[in-house]
C-alpha cells in the first residue's frame, strides 16, 4: 500500500505536467485532423480524374507518403524548410508532417467509398435533371460518407497517436512531456502508463464522436 500511495502522490504531482502536454497534442490533432480531411478532399478529383498524366502524379505522390516512414518526411520537413528560407515552428511542421501523411492515405479512402456506390444511383440523379456536381454533392456523397465512416474513424485515431513523433523535433507534447519526468524520476513504468491513459482518453473519446456520427447518419439514410 506505501508504495501504491507513493505511486498515487507522485503522479498527482505530475499531473499538471502531463496535462500540459496533453493540451499540445490535443492542440496538434485538432490542427491536424481538419487539414489531412481537407488534403485528402483535395486530391479526390485528381486521383479520380481520366487525365493519366494528372492521375499518375497524384498517384504518386499518395505512393510517396504512404510509403516512407511519417518521422522521416516530419525530419524533411522541420530541416529542409529552413534551406529555403522558411522557418515555421516545430509545432506547423509537425502539424504539417502528419496531415500530408494521412492525407494520402484519406484520399484512397474517399475514392473507395464513392466508388463502391452503384452507377445507377449516378443515372438516376442525372434523369431527374441533376447536374454531375449536384448529384455528387446530394445523392453521392452522403451515401460514400456512411461507408466510410468506420476506416475514416481508424485513420484519424492513428493520426492522433501519431502526434507522439513530433516530440522528435522538441515539441512538448504528451510524450516527449512524460519522457522529461522519467529522465528526472526514473519512474518509467508509472509515468508511462499515466501518459497511455491520456491517449487511451482521447481516442476513446474521438471513437465515441465518430460512432454516434455514424449511427445518426445511418438513421437519415
């Protein structure tokens, strides 16, 4: 009990630390998340286009992202700016890092939802006199949006985990925060734990968001 009630006192002493460090990944993923939906929206119409040259590009570049490790485009990011004369925070560069990275893998998302809608849901908005636009914005996406909602919700909770890299170009978030303690305390295992639990609350929360989002949309469907 002496050592369960030390354990208890010191992270209780800990925890405004911890919590700060909480609030910059938050911060992180709330900057991240609406960027990589909006890139992966971005790149939908290039993806999807019949033009090979412009499909071809963006494929690549959704190659290039997908297959390279998340901390070495952050690393290219945080260094290779500054060669050009830009020199934006550690936090807009590991902010950028991941939503370029979920980005990528958002758009194939978004083209296997609105592919999997059947064609005729396509003709049958154009024989009531919708153009291509408006029938994909009324009847289409809504339809694309429901399937995709459960892959849509795993790619956003990896990224909210993957905010844990950025700590690797000196920003304090949740990880490199509980990393500094344990240099300080050597209390690894206790610490460690504190700062799972913190992601484990955020990405149940953000789980809880996407299902109840999902099943309303179901209920209009």
């Amino acid at each position: 009990m002496d050592h369960v009630a030390q354990t208890a006192f010191f992270l209780a002493a800990q925890f405004p630390k911890l919590l700060s460090g909480f609030l910059i990944t938050l911060g992180l993923s709330a900057a991240a998340i609406p960027l990589a939906l909006g890139l992966g929206l971005l790149l939908l119409a290039p993806r999807m286009v019949k033009n090979r040259l412009i499909a071809g590009l963006t494929v690549a570049y959704i190659d290039l992202m997908r297959n390279t490790p998340l901390l070495i485009q952050i690393y290219l990011i945080y260094f290779g700016l500054p060669v050009l004369g830009l020199y934006p925070s550690e936090f807009i560069c590991g902010a950028a890092g991941i939503a370029l990275q979920h980005g990528a893998f958002l758009v194939e998302t978004y083209r296997a939802g609105i592919e999997s809608v059947s064609q005729r849901q396509w003709e049958a908005a154009r024989a009531i006199g919708m153009g291509r636009m408006k029938a994909f914005r009324v009847v289409i996406l809504p339809q694309a949006m429901i399937r995709i909602l459960g892959p849509l919700g795993n790619q956003l909770i990896i990224l909210v985990k993957d905010t844990s890299l950025v700590s690797a170009i000196g920003v304090a978030e949740l990880t490199m925060t509980g990393k500094i303690i344990i240099e300080r305390s050597a209390a690894s295992v206790e610490v460690f734990v504190a700062v799972a639990l913190f992601y484990l609350v955020l990405t149940s929360v953000l789980g809880a968001a996407l299902r109840i989002i999902e099943s309303r949309l179901a209920e209009r469907a």
